[in-house]
C-alpha cells in the first residue's frame, strides 16, 4: 500500500522521538492529553509557550502551535486542546498574526484548512 495507509509518518516519529514514562500521581489518574488532531495526514511538530521577548508578540499567556500537512492532500482538521483557550489565530512563520485573524473556537477545537505540505502557525491565547 501507499505511505499514507501504513503510517510511515506516525511509525518514523514513534522511533525518533519515543515517549518517556513517567511516574502518576495516583493509580487511577484519567487519560489527559495536551493536544490532538483530528487527521492523520496533520502532524502537530511543535509547542511553544509565546515567552517575553519571543517573536510571538510578547505573550507569556500564549502558546504557539506549529503543524503541517504530511500526505500531500487537501484535508480540514480539528486542534484540540485541554488548556483553557481564549482566543486563537493564524500566524506567518515568522510568529506574526496574519491578516485571516481569529479563528473561531468550537467545542471540538479549532478547525484549521490544509493544502498539500502546507505549514501552519497557530497562536493560542489561554484564559488567565
């Protein structure tokens, strides 16, 4: 089969970048995860919290998402995230909010548009 239907993506990050167990709280914790995406074709390559001095408008109370389109397709996708979310919106790559704006935010997440390997900035303001 193709690339895309044997995650050859997923497979190849999986071997680079294991995940690390670390120690719960409690025997019983639920499951949480930071982020996640809805198409397997978006892969989600970086978080960064917005820092003073950072490029991404000297937000401490921000957080900058980078994905992109790994399959060569044109695919929708929800980001999802379990930080309180006030406010997102797209950035250029060199971290500036662009002239699309605000994203709406949706009980599912933020619906993001990809075109083939298409890079995507996304500046999460979080509620104080």
């Amino acid at each position: 089969g193709s690339f895309q239907d044997a995650g050859v993506i997923q497979r190849a990050y999986d071997l680079n970048f294991p995940l690390h167990v670390v120690p719960a709280s409690c025997a019983q914790c639920p499951a949480w995860s930071a982020f996640s995406v809805s198409s397997p074709a978006v892969v989600l390559e970086a978080v960064k919290q917005a820092s003073p001095g950072g490029r991404a408008e000297d937000r401490p109370d921000a957080l900058l998402v980078r994905l992109y389109e790994a399959h060569g397709s044109t695919v929708g996708a929800w980001l999802h995230t379990s930080f309180p979310v006030q406010e997102a919106m797209l950035c250029d790559l060199l971290e500036q909010p662009t002239a699309q704006g605000r994203l709406p935010l949706e009980p599912q997440g933020v619906r993001l548009s990809f075109t083939p390997f298409r890079v995507l900035s996304v500046l999460l303001v979080l509620r104080q």
